[in-house]
C-alpha cells in the first residue's frame, strides 16, 4: 500500500502519548512527592496541554474532510478505536486545560478559591492516571484494529504506553532542567531520571519480544520486521531509535544516576539525555506507522 | 435465504484489456490516478518455452467480516444486509483509517470529495436492474457479479462447477471475490 498515513499521524500519535506521559509524570509527583516534588508536578502540569492539542490540530488538518469532523462526537463505535479514542482524548483535552489552571501561579488563577483549587488538583491528581494511560495505550489499540503486519503486534499498546511514559518523563525533565523560574531540585531529577532508566529498559525489552514475537509468526509479519532490522528502514530501527533514542541516553542517565558526569557538565548532559529519549520515542512512532503501511499480507 | 452479493473473476479468461477499469472510470466518475477496479499480472511464469502469465482482475471483495467497517469510527463505512460494502458520504470524515485496514487495498481516498472511495458494487446500476459497469464490459467474460445465496445465479453455478479460491484467507476477511483459474469454456444461464 502506498502511505496513507504520513506524519501528520506519527505527530499525532507521538503528541498524544507525550502529553499522556507528562501528565502521570505531574499526577504521580504530586501524589506520593507532595510540596518535595511542586516543580515537577508544576512543570508537568503545565505542558500537558500544548502537545495534544497540537496533534488534535494536525490530526484534523490530514482529514479528508475537516469540516466534517463534529461527525466523529456524533456516535460511539465500540467497534473503532478512533471512535472511543476520540472521545477519550476529547475528555482527557479538556481535564487538562483545567488542570492547567489549577497548577498556574497564584496571581494567574483569578476564578475560585485557593482551596478549592487545591481540592481540584488532588481530584485530578486521582483521575488523570487512568486517562492518560487510556490515551496512551489506545494510540496502539488504534493500529491494531487495522490488522496490518507489524500493527497487529499484540505488545505494541503496551510499547506505546512504556514509550509515552518515558517521553513524558523525559519532557518535564527538559523543561523543568531548562526552565529559568522554578527550576527543579536535584532530588526531584534523580527521581525522575531513576524512573525514566528503568522505562527505558522496559522499553527495550518489549521491543525484542514484538520482533521476536514477529519474526516467529507468519512470514508476512516476518518479512515485515525483516524491514526493520535489515531492510529499508534499519537505518531508522538500530541508529536513531536503538542508539541514539535508547542506548544513549540510558547510558547517560546511567552516569547520572552515578554521579559519574562532572558537575559543570551536568545541565548538558540532562538536557541531552532527556532530549534523545523524546527524540527515540517519536521514531519509535514513525517507524512503526511507515514500516506497517509499507508491508502488506502475502 | 439472505442474499450475498459478490463476484466470480474467471482469470483463464481474462487478456489483461482493462476495459472494465475503463467501464468503472467513466461509470463512477473516478478521478484519475486512482481506481475502484484493477488487473494484476502474475508475472512471467514458468521456463521457455514453456511460460505463462497470469492476470487477476479484482476490487474491493464485499468481505463477510469487513475490518473497513469495523474501524470506521462515524459508521459511514457499512455492511448492507445485502453484502454490499459502501461509504456513505455524508458521514465520512476522510480519516482513511479504513483505507489502511483493507488487507486488498481496494479503496482511496478521493480528492474530489476527500471521502473514502471505493467498489460500490454498482448499487445504482444493480437497483435499475443492470450489471455492474465492470461485468457488462468484460470482453472474455471473466467478471460475473451476483448473489452468491442464489443457486440460480451465475456466479453460484459457476462456484458449484469449478474450484476455486479466494485471496488472503488467512486475515479472516472473508472475500466474496471467487477466483476460478481453470478454463471455462462456456458461462452458464443463470441471473
Ligand atoms: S475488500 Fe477491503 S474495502 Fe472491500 S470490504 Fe473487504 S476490507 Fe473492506
Ligand atoms: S475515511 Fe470515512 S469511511 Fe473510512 S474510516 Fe474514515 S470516516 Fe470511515
Ligand atoms: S462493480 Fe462497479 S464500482 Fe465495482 S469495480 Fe465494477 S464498475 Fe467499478
């Protein structure tokens, strides 16, 4: 099949699973690291809300026809994932504009009361969760549905979610390091960066058992993994993805965690290493929409 | 009997003329660079001087468990109890998810309309009591189209006479497109 699905949809699908990520990042910061963990939580907060509606934008424009698109909040399709996905990230869009008010700066909150608000956090604190990891994993569900070799790994809902998680992680860790005004404490990092390491590990090894998984099932899906590990798209699969988007920056975080990085090195070295994992997680998404829509069934 | 409509593609009869994608082109106001209906070649076969080529006329196969349906998420992709698989337009959003669930790649997405496009089994011919565009056209005779519950109709006699086989049984579709490769000397009465 030619590409029917381009990048829009890998923005897409990256976006949502970033902003799932950096959302349970917020939520679990607060919940069990209270007033120790305010910045990440803060951090957290505050960007959930742009890269779902970024990909919500470019998921419209690719439509063949936007205007229609009210169609899709006319009816629930059990049968669809992008039925139900739509809906839940509809609601999960919605919540986090909302939390994003509650985790503005006071001076900024300029309806309700300052209790209120707080009780509204924890709330959300609570619901958000299972949301975000509805959102992340439907980004899996919704390839898997189309039965197509490679989209059809039963793993790849949860390679998403772990995937989602670890660039959403990654994501407060960029910014909150970058951020000149509440910059994060060196605790709230390690915790993170410790989270993040053992994700990334996570993510490997649901990578091995999809190809492997893969290449032990019909030839079709074999061939098809085939193109990732030596065909057209190996390139994509052991430099970015493997190497730079996992090998690296665990290896970084690793040192990190250590204590093994000079300390006039230390701001790099964050920010690259968080950087690499978002990078890694957004072609984790491309080569698997590309690789899936380029193999067919035989 | 529910009726289930679909084809019988005689490929021992067909000379690879592309009339039928012609017939649908002008029938259904396709846009060019895209088609509802194909002729696939399998390639030269078999040693000198001993070749053959084989060619595999198709479209979209009105499958019985159509995953095109089942991941649209406005309903405009539908099954019709007659078997027909259609888009309906006015529903359609153009997310072309059902374009990457057909295993046959038998749909794209039109420009013109920016719906999803595909095999409309000529419903607007079938309902004035014609052949679909495609069968009418056939020069070698090699599309038929009708209900495949029928005893009575073309398509199931020839089914009843001739092996045949369908494509990708494997995915679970279910294709009503039945391929018959031997040859078939001569097309049975039936409606
Ligand atoms: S051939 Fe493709 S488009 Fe036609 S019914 Fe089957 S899955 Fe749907
Ligand atoms: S392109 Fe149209 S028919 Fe196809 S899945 Fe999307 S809404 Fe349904
Ligand atoms: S039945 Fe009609 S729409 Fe379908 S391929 Fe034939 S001519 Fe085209």
């Amino acid at each position: 099949m030619e590409l029917t699905w381009g990048l829009m949809i890998v923005i897409y699908l990256f976006a949502a699973g970033l902003s799932a990520g950096a959302m349970i990042t917020s939520n679990l910061s607060y919940l069990y690291g209270g007033q120790d963990f305010q910045r990440v939580s803060r951090v957290g907060a505050l960007i959930t809300p742009f890269p779902i509606s970024l990909g919500l934008g470019v998921l419209v424009l690719d439509l063949g026809s936007p205007f229609n698109f009210y169609q899709l909040f006319l009816t629930l399709e059990l049968s669809s994932p992008m039925s139900y996905g739509s809906w839940l990230i509809l609601i999960f869009s919605i919540f986090s504009i909302i939390n994003f008010y509650l985790w503005l700066p006071k001076k900024f909150q300029i309806v309700g009361q300052t209790l209120q608000l707080e009780k509204g956090k924890k709330l959300l604190a609570k619901i958000m969760p299972f949301l975000s990891v509805g959102v992340a994993s439907y980004t899996g569900l919704l390839l898997n549905a189309a039965v197509r070799p490679i989209w059809n790994a039963p793993l790849l809902p949860i390679l998403f979610l772990v995937s989602a998680f670890s660039t959403g992680v990654a994501a407060v860790i960029l910014i909150a390091t970058l951020s000149p005004w509440e910059r994060a404490r060196h605790k709230e990092l390690h915790v993170l960066t410790m989270a993040d390491v053992g994700l990334i590990i996570l993510e490997c090894l649901l990578i091995l058992f999809i190809i492997v998984m893969g290449r032990f099932s019909s030839d079709s899906e074999s061939v098809a993994f085939g193109s990732l590990l030596y065909g057209h798209y190996a390139w994509i699969f052991w430099l970015l993805i493997v190497g730079f988007g996992l090998m690296l920056p665990l290896l970084l975080e690793f040192m990190e965690l250590k204590n093994k990085i000079p300390v006039k090195w230390t701001w790099p070295v964050t920010i690259s290493s968080s950087f690499l994992v978002i990078f890694g997680g957004f072609f984790v998404r491309y080569i698997i929409t590309y690789a899936g829509q380029t193999s067919s069934w035989f | 009997m529910t009726i289930r409509m679909g084809f019988v593609i005689i490929t021992s009869r067909c000379i690879d003329c592309d009339a039928c994608m012609v017939a649908c082109r002008s029938e259904n106001d396709v846009p060019l660079g895209h088609t509802r209906n194909w002729v696939k070649s399998s390639g030269v076969q078999g040693q000198f001087p001993k070749v053959s080529e084989r060619f595999q006329p198709g479209n979209c196969m009105h499958c019985d468990n159509p995953p095109c349906v089942k991941v649209c998420p406005t309903g405009a992709s539908q099954k019709r109890p007659d078997g027909i698989v259609i888009v309906e337009n006015k529903k359609c959003i153009g997310c072309k998810y059902c374009l990457t669930a057909c295993p046959y790649d038998a749909r794209f997405s039109n420009p013109e309309t920016g719906k999803a496009d595909k095999c409309t089994l000529c419903l607007h011919r079938l309902e004035q009591g014609l052949e679909p565009a495609c069968v009418q056209t056939c020069l070698g005779k090699s599309r038929q189209a009708g209900d495949l519950n029928d005893p009575d109709s073309i398509v199931s006699k020839l089914i009843a006479q001739y092996p045949t086989r369908i494509l990708l049984k494997n995915v679970g579709t279910g294709p009503n497109i039945y391929y018959i490769d031997e040859a078939v000397p001569e097309i049975p009465e039936g409606k």
